[in-house]
C-alpha cells in the first residue's frame, strides 16, 4: 500500500529568520491578488516570491516568475537563508485554532509519500482538476526542482497518532510560531530511525486521500514523467517518484471541513425573478425572514436541504429535494454515492437542471464563485452584484472517503478543509 518515507528537509534558518509568521504563507491557489500584495511586503525573504510569484510586462520564457522562484531558492540557500537538515526527518506539526468558538488542535505528519498512478487505488482523488493550473505547476516544478507544498492528505484508522504522540511527548518543539490569523504552528523533527520505521509500518496497509491539493499531486507525476524522459539514469529510487505531503488521520478531533457555498452571477433573468416557481416542482420549500432562524433551520434540515439567497428577495429559503427526485433523474448518469451529496443536488438538480448550465458554465470563475464564509455569501447577493447564493452544509469526510473508494469524483469545490496545512515553510 502506501510508501512513507524520512526525508532531509529544506526550512528557514532560524538564526536568519527569528519570526517565521513574516516569510509563511498559505498555499497558493486560496491567495488573492490582495493577499499576495501583502506577503510581498511581509518580508524580502517570504515564500511567496517561490510559490506565487508576481508576473511583469516584462516578462519573457528566460525571465518570468518561475524562472526569478529558481534563482531566489538556490541563493537563499546559498545565503543559508534556507538550510537542508543534516539528516532524515519525519516532522510531526500541531496545529492549535478556534473555529466556531472552540479550540481545537490538529496533529498532522509531514513526510515523503511514494507516487502512484490513481488507478492503483493506493492515493485516492476526489475532485476533477484543470490542465491549465497543472501546466503552470508543473513549469515551476521543471525550474525549481522542489516540492514548495506539502499536499494535504488523509488516512484512515487509528496507530499512527499515537506513535506521533508519543514520540514527541515530554519534548520542546523545533519550532513554534503563532501565524497572522492567530493559528499557532508547532512542529517536532523525528530523526529516530526506529520511530521512522514504526511509522513506514503503521502507514503501509493504509490508503491515502487527497484532502487538497489535487493539481500538485498530478502535477507531480507529471514531473516524474518528464524528468524520467529526460534522465536515461531515472531509477526507482530517484527523489521524484515522492512527493511531499501532510498527512492527517481520519479521525483527528481537529480535522474541519467547510462548506463550499456557490455565489451565482449573470443568471437567467426570469428564472431569478420567479424562483419558487422554478424550483417548486422539484423541492419543497420553506421560507424564512430572518437569516439567523433560516441558518440554524438549515443545520437541522433533512438531509439534502440547500439554503438559497435570491437577488431582490427579501426572504431565505430553504430546499428539500422531494423524496426520489434525484433517483429519479439521475440515476443513469450519477452512481448512487454522488447522488447522496448535498453539492450534487446542487450541482446537477439546481445549476445544470433549473439553470440550464453545463460543464462549461460550471467552470467558468466569472459565473460562479466559492465562498467557506455564510456571511459572505448571503452578502454577495444582499449588498453586491450576485443574482443567488446556495448556502450548504459541509460534506462529511465519510462520503469523501465513500467516493474516493469508488474511484469517483465530486463537482469541482465539494469540500474547504480548514487551517490549510502548515504555512509553506
């Protein structure tokens, strides 16, 4: 099954850097043009310069932010700005954050995972990705010849947590910072061989899936592919065929997943303006003038239940499919698992049935836009320019499990796992 492996590490010097929360950074397909505006200003040395560096008018195939990411990695570790550790390393990370008025605490792994293809059915996908973003990867991946990102992962059961537990039990962290949003990262170097062997062990008879970061991990194979074609010496044990992730067990108390709530733009006119009528055929529908009793109605709803916010409607619905209509229609083209999902109903039932969008519309950023944050999303029709919102609830890592399994994959955006794995570093 899965091959978890120690590996040297490549992080900050701690002797040039004292405060880590000025050069990390979130992955970079969730920052915003604002947010990369702020890193850069952060600090010389933030990571953003490597993983989502600025583009120029200047711009050429010898000198583009891939190539200036190549050139700043090697001199900032020829400055010992960035230094590789002496010896293999399993890192264990804690990561501490309030959500909903609670703490919670995450512990994760990060470690090198052997590749494979999908179709063995050792790493398990969940979510379509895009050429596009898998080329534009893989060109910083073919200059840098690095893993900036480790790929959030799951595995199922209990063991491995433990083993983690115990061996950092007692010990002072290697590193400890508290990030912009309050989130405190913590982190363990492992470098027992016997600790390291426990693990491979423990990890070798379990699958892996994807929690995010879909196009790194085919953006990867792509890049062992490449290199393997470009390298008559490639062999089994190259560097390449691993790649680095943040693995999380199933289980974990402190693994969150949000909603991905779809904000609609440039709709149907008149479906928009007599909505109920549209949709009445297919759903019952409850409707609500006050947004906190239509939110806290929406989590105790039946299952299914979507939440919809309509330009120029002063009220909040609520849709339950009626019973079998998803059987009913979709039944030929979607396997049962995917017909269960609250973003299925959505997807197929309201956007493509009712709307009348296909696949390209479905993609198409201008159209329709994602937000984790309610507020945001009702907002977005309330006091902007959005025609609808569909409000959701969280898709639950059983049915990400389920669909995985199955060797299917879930509309684009089906789940936000939150904190993202430890800040690139």
């Amino acid at each position: 099954m899965a091959v978890v492996i120690p590996f040297r590490g490549i992080s900050y010097n701690s002797e040039k850097i004292s405060d880590l929360s000025l050069v990390t950074a979130p992955p970079y397909d969730v920052i915003s043009p604002q947010e990369q505006d702020e890193f850069y200003r952060c600090h010389p040395q933030n990571i953003i310069r490597l993983i989502l560096g600025k583009k120029t008018d200047q711009d050429s195939p010898d000198n583009n932010p891939h190539t200036r990411a190549a050139a700043r990695f090697t001199q900032w570790q020829s400055e010992n700005i960035l230094i590789r550790d002496n010896v293999p390393a399993l890192y264990v990370t804690g990561l501490d954050f309030q959500t909903d008025g609670q703490m919670k605490r995450r512990l994760g792994l990060i470690a090198l995972v052997k590749l494979e293809t999908f179709d063995k059915g050792i790493v398990l996908p969940h979510e379509r990705t895009f050429s596009k973003v898998k080329s534009e990867r893989l060109e910083l991946m073919k200059v840098c010849h690095a893993n900036f990102s480790p790929i959030f992962s799951l595995y199922p059961g209990n063991g491995v947590s433990e083993i983690l537990t115990a061996a950092i039990s007692g010990r002072k962290p290697d590193t400890d910072f508290t990030d912009s949003k309050g989130h405190r990262h913590t982190m363990w170097k492992l470098t027992d061989p016997a600790i390291h062997h426990q693990v491979s062990q423990a990890m070798s008879d379990r699958k892996i899936y994807i929690a995010d970061g879909h196009h790194r991990y085919e953006t990867a194979l792509n890049y062992r592919s490449w290199l393997a074609s470009q390298t008559p010496s490639f062999s089994p044990d190259h560097p390449a065929n691993y790649v680095l992730m943040y693995l999380c067990g199933m289980n974990d108390p402190g693994l969150v997943v949000l909603p991905a709530h779809r904000i609609v733009r440039h709709a149907d006119k008149a479906i928009i303006e007599n909505f109920p009528n549209h949709v009445k055929s297919f759903f019952d529908i409850r409707s609500f003038a006050d947004s906190s009793e239509y939110l806290s109605a929406l989590g105790r709803s039946p299952k299914n239940t979507i939440g919809a916010v309509i330009k120029n409607s002063a009220e909040y619905y609520l849709l339950t499919p009626k019973p079998g209509i998803m059987d009913k229609l979709f039944s030929d083209e979607l396997p049962e698992a995917l017909r269960q999902l609250d973003v299925s109903v959505l997807t197929h039932l309201i956007l493509m049935k009712i709307f009348g969008f296909d696949q390209n519309k479905l993609d198409t950023e201008g159209l329709i836009s994602y937000s984790s944050i309610t507020d945001d999303a009702i907002k977005a029709v309330r006091n902007s320019d959005a025609d609808a919102s569909f409000i959701l609830n969280a898709t639950k890592i059983e049915q990400v499990k389920l669909v995985a399994e199955k060797g299917l994959i879930m509309p684009r955006k089906s789940t936000y796992f939150i904190p993202k794995s430890l800040p690139d570093r």
